[in-house]
C-alpha cells in the first residue's frame, strides 16, 4: 500500500510504503521524504507510529549513539525526579539508529529503523 501526501505550495512530498511477507509476521514501513530545501533553515519532519493495544509498561529502548541500547521510562529519570508538564518534550530523546517498544506479555516488539539522525 503506498500513501502519497503532496504539498502542492511548497512543491515537496512523501511517500509511505507498507509491506506485509506472507512467511513472516513483519510489517514493514518505509517512510520516503523530499529534499527539506536550504531556504527553510529550523524545519524538521517528524512521523508518528502509534502500535495499540502493547503493554509496553511505559518502557521504551533507544540507541545510545549507535552503541547500544539504553532503557528509558516515560516521563522518569534515573538520577532525580521529574515533574513536567510537556509530556512530549520531556520524553524527546535523540535516535541514530533505531527505537524499540516491546510488549511485556506477549513479547511482540515494534522496531522503528532510520537511516539518519
């Protein structure tokens, strides 16, 4: 299935692709972007996954410079109490190569791969 959005004033689009395989239970989807051109200094794209119905028990898995993978807790930080109320920003953490979330009984894993920061 491919889904096209296209932003006619600006002249740029993606595309998303999804792929099912019959012999294994992946799901696969790539996100294609444009060029953000030079002219539009601070823009950036962003793409939201939701995965329903996972217990992932607030817990999330990002790289750490490509290294390896650290645990994170929404909304929680190791070394002192968090109070927020920026529920977004507070939980923005820098990806270089993959986030994973996992469900807790079923072990079902949602991966999400990129291929820059």
């Amino acid at each position: 299935m491919n889904i096209y959005y296209v932003d006619n004033f600006n002249k740029r689009s993606a595309r998303v692709i999804m792929r099912a395989f019959a012999k294994n239970p992946t799901i696969e989807v790539e996100v294609r972007l444009d060029p953000i051109p030079a002219t539009a200094p601070g823009t950036e794209v962003a793409v939201n996954f939701f995965a329903y119905n996972m217990d992932t028990n607030n817990t999330f898995y990002t790289d750490s410079s490509a290294m390896e993978m650290q645990k994170r807790q929404l909304n929680q930080r190791p070394g002192w109490n968090l109070t927020t109320h920026q529920n977004v920003s507070a939980n923005y953490y820098p990806i270089n190569q993959a986030i994973v979330i996992q469900d807790e009984n079923t072990k079902l894993g949602f991966v999400v791969t990129n291929d820059r920061s």
